[in-house]
C-alpha cells in the first residue's frame, strides 16, 4: 500500500521561507502533488512533479527525488494568507488512477 | 464553466436516515472523484467514474454507500442508514484524464450525523 507522511503542523513567520517536506512509498509511483486547502475550503492545486527536480512557480516551488521517495514544497516571501493546510498526494500504479493524499500540514504564518 | 459545484453544501441529519449529494463536473472532464475528508485528515479517497463507468471502488466504501454517474454528466452519492462515523465532508473532485491529470474540487458536501 501507500504511506505518505508530512510534518502535522509548522509556524513560521510573514516574509520568512519555509520547507515542508514529504516522504511517501509506493509500488508504481506516477506522480507527487501539492495542494493547499484553507480552513473550510476546496483543496486548491499547487504544483506537480514526475521527474527528479525542482519544479518553481512564482513564490511556491516543489522538488522530487523519487529514489529517496521524498519531495518537499516551499514557500518563499511568507503571507498571512499562506496559512492554510498543505496536502502532499501521490499516484500510484499500482493503486489505481485516484491521487492518495497524507493528512496534510497545518502552517500558521503569524506577523 | 465555474469549476465543480456540490450541493447541498452542508447536511444535518438523524442516524440511520439516508442522505444524497449531488457533484456537477466542470463539463469537458470525463473523470470524476469522490473523496471524504474528515477534521484534520487529507481525503480520502472513496471511488472514481470515467464518464459513466463506475471503475474503481475503495475499501472504505460500505454496502451502505452508492455512487452513480448516469450518462458520464453529474454525480449522486447515496449514504444509506447513516452512522454517525459518516460525519465527514465529502468531496468531489474532476479531471481531464491527460498527462498530469490534475483534479479539481469543489467546496464540498459537509455531513453531521445526530
């Protein structure tokens, strides 16, 4: 089966940088995702990785190693409004198409 | 097309009455997600459609819980003889199934159990 772990929560503060790491196992790994869902709100997608490497988009960047089983998301120039829950989610092969997702990563950005 | 849209957004009912949420796709995708997501928790996943085919079922869905997807259009998901375990938001999701396929969610059904 899947196992996805990512840190429960993280602080950080506005205009810091912050890591958020993932490490995941699987049979056919096909793919990491980033989502960031807000308290009561939809998932909303972040980024994508399949390939080894940093994928950067703005102020958000993922980077994979699927060797290690591991991909971090980070965050650059903090906000207020990046606090939220970040969602690492992995398809697999061998599971079927859906994407598994860990529970998430609660980051608090404070002033 | 706005995105996914769910309704009814949020669900009160007695236990062991039976509730249905109703999931409308953005139009051009051809899969179709049902996640349930509980506090604290990522979703997880529950089954899936591509367009009116039901392929993939989760060992979290019981015999109490039925998905259809007529005509490959919008969705139902019937939980029938609600347990109060059945508490949860329910989340339905849609793609294109194409290269990275990325899937995009609504707002969510939000189901309390009394």
């Amino acid at each position: 089966g899947q196992n996805i772990d990512q840190p429960t929560e993280m602080t950080a503060t506005e205009g810091a940088i912050v890591q958020i790491n993932c490490t995941y196992q699987t049979s056919g790994f096909n793919g990491l995702f980033w989502y960031q869902q807000h308290a009561g709100e939809a998932p909303t997608f972040l980024s994508y990785n399949v390939l080894d490497g940093l994928e950067e988009k703005g102020r958000f960047s993922s980077f994979l190693s699927r060797s290690k089983g591991y991909s971090y998301l980070l965050l650059k120039e903090l906000q207020m409004k990046d606090s939220a829950s970040y969602l690492c989610a992995v398809r697999d092969r061998q599971a079927g198409t859906a994407l598994i997702f860990g529970k998430g990563t609660t980051l608090s950005v404070s002033s | 097309d706005t995105g996914v849209s769910q309704d009814p957004r949020h669900k009160i009912t007695k236990r062991g009455q039976n509730v249905t949420f109703r999931c409308d796709p953005i139009s051009e995708h051809n899969r179709l997600y049902w996640y349930r997501q509980t506090l604290g928790q990522g979703p997880e996943f529950l089954t899936y459609f591509q367009n009116e085919a039901q392929l993939e079922k989760s060992r979290l869905l019981s015999d109490r819980f039925s998905a259809e997807r007529p005509k490959g259009s919008f969705s139902t998901l019937e939980i029938q003889r609600t347990e109060q375990g059945d508490s949860a938001m329910y989340l339905c999701a849609s793609s294109y199934y194409q290269g990275k396929e990325e899937l995009f969610f609504g707002e969510g059904s939000r189901l309390t159990v009394l």
